[in-house]
C-alpha cells in the first residue's frame, strides 16, 4: 500500500473519532472538557474534512490499483477492485 493511501486513512479515522465526540457531548448535554482545540461549532466542518479525506484514501487506492507495480505484489490485482465498494 502507498503511504499516501496510509496517510488519508488514518486523518479519516482521526477525525471521525473527534467528530464522534462532539456528536456525543452534544446528544449528552455535557460540555466540552477543557484542553481539547476543537468546540462543537467544528463539528460541520469536521464532517466535511472527514469526508473529503475519505475520498481521497479511496482515490489514491483506486490509483494504486491501476498502476504497473500492483503487478509485482499482486497475482491477481483485480480481486482488489472487489475492496472498492466496502471502502466508499
């Protein structure tokens, strides 16, 4: 796997995770803990950035699948497009 495909993947889950407690201390009533640097007001654009890298892991997958170098750790590369409706 590309590091870049990595990268996208874990800022996705990272954000998901922040997003995920904002959405609970908003259903809970409770207030946000002190220290954190986000506030419930991010929580649309955390959605949004979530999002945006969520396509781009599946982008730089779907480019990683098409390139020559699949070949050479792949015997069967297109059995790795069956992953691309589990990921979007």
């Amino acid at each position: 796997m590309p590091p870049a495909f990595s990268g996208w993947l874990l800022l996705y889950l990272a954000i998901v995770k922040r997003f995920a407690e904002l959405q609970n201390l908003r259903s809970s009533g409770l207030p946000p803990r002190n220290g954190r640097g986000y506030v419930m007001a991010d929580a649309d654009q955390l959605r949004s950035f979530g999002t945006s890298s969520a396509f781009a892991a599946v982008m730089v997958f779907a480019i990683y699948i098409s390139s020559s170098d699949v070949v050479v750790v792949y015997r069967r590369k297109e059995l790795l497009w069956l992953m691309m409706p589990l990921m979007i």
